[in-house]
C-alpha cells in the first residue's frame, strides 16, 4: 500500500488519499487504485493495519468531454461506443 497523497495546511483539516495495487478489472488503465474501506473494514484498517479485499471494479471509456471544467452533469459518465 502506498499513500499517494497528503494535505493538511495548517488550520485547515486535511485528508490523505490511500492507493493499492489495481483491481485485475481495471489495471489496464492504471496500476493503482484507490483504498476503498467499509465501514466493515475500518477498525480493521485502523487497528491492525489490514486492506480489504479490492471490491467489484468495473471501468468503461467515456467521452473527451469529461476532461472539460466546464463540463457537468452525470452525462459525463456514460459509456461511449469503442472499437475495442
């Protein structure tokens, strides 16, 4: 496991984002992912230090329009048509 980030300016709460080895589902779009804790693992996680299993991930190509600030709306998520 390895942290990938961390932020925590001084008065300011902060956060740090946890990653782990890809799910097969999705390595090939990148090999890390993020650590996603249930509130069923999280005593786990905190006390002893495991990572749950990596759940169900499933990863399909969106449109370029995702990568526009201007962009919103959950049309930004659905799939588009490939040739692969």
């Amino acid at each position: 496991m390895w942290l990938a980030g961390l932020l925590h300016p001084e008065g300011l709460e902060g956060f740090a984002l946890l990653t782990q080895d890809a799910a097969p589902s999705i390595a090939h779009v990148h090999l890390r992912m993020p650590v996603v804790l249930s509130k069923n693992h999280l005593e786990a996680w905190l006390v002893e230090g495991r990572v749950p299993p990596s759940p169900e991930v499933v990863a399909w190509a969106v449109g370029m329009s995702v990568n526009r600030t201007t962009e919103d709306g959950p049309h930004l998520s659905e799939p588009i048509p490939t040739l692969f």
